[in-house]
C-alpha cells in the first residue's frame, strides 16, 4: 500500500479564510477544503475537483504555499 496523499485549497477574500467542515454531521473539525487525490492525476487536478465537490467553487490553482509529510 502507498501513502495517502491529500491536497487542501488555501482560499483567502477579503482577508477571509475559507473553511469547510470535514466530516458534516460527524464532527465540528473545520479545514481548508480539499481531500485525498486520485490516481494519474496531477496535484492541481485533484484539488480543483475536491474544491468543486466541497464548495461549488471553481477555481484556478496557484502555486504551492505548504508541503507537508
């Protein structure tokens, strides 16, 4: 088995922060929208369909601001 690999969308307006709740209904852990990625598909893909999936929101991904292991 291979690590899990996530990606998670930094979404700042009007010095607002974006945050979306993790497990609805389960638990009152909020995070940046994102998740886990799917297979033979970049980074960027995968973050722009986890963003849509979460929030309805279409955007355009910058460049990195965090790696994390």
């Amino acid at each position: 088995p291979s690590p899990r690999v996530a990606v998670r969308a930094v979404i700042l307006r009007d010095d607002r922060l974006l945050l979306v709740n993790a497990w609805k209904g389960r638990t009152h852990l909020w995070t940046c929208p994102g998740g886990g990625v799917e297979v033979h598909r970049s980074l960027p893909e995968n973050l722009a369909r986890e963003v849509m999936e979460e929030t309805g929101i279409e955007v355009a991904v910058g460049e990195p601001c965090l790696v994390n292991e």
